[in-house]
C-alpha cells in the first residue's frame, strides 16, 4: 500500500528485502536506504516494547 504514493515508496521498509541484490551488485547506493532502515527499526522497536508491556502483565 505504501508503493502506491511515490513520496512514500522511500520510507516503505520492504525496500530492505526487495533491493538486496542490487545493493550487492553496487546498483544503489547504501544511502537511498537509510530512511526505510529507520522506519524499520522504528518499527521493531515499538514491537518489542509492546512485546516488553505484554508480557510484564502476564504472569508466567
């Protein structure tokens, strides 16, 4: 879904998976990734957060 605006496709985190080859083969730059990489560990950050809160409430 974030493919479809093309201000957005930069931030989509997908990105990561998709271009490993072409990062390989120096096709792009380690640069035009830094924004999707920063969403990304936005992102794991808030799971294990959330991760973090849920499993303190519970008692195991």
């Amino acid at each position: 879904m974030v493919n479809i605006a093309p201000l957005a496709q930069k931030y989509n985190p997908l990105i990561l998976a998709l271009n490993n080859t072409a990062l390989l083969t120096n096709a792009i730059r380690p640069s035009e990734m830094y924004s999707a990489l920063a969403v990304a560990c936005v992102c794991l950050l808030l799971l294990i957060a959330g991760a973090a809160v849920t499993f303190k409430k519970r008692l195991l």
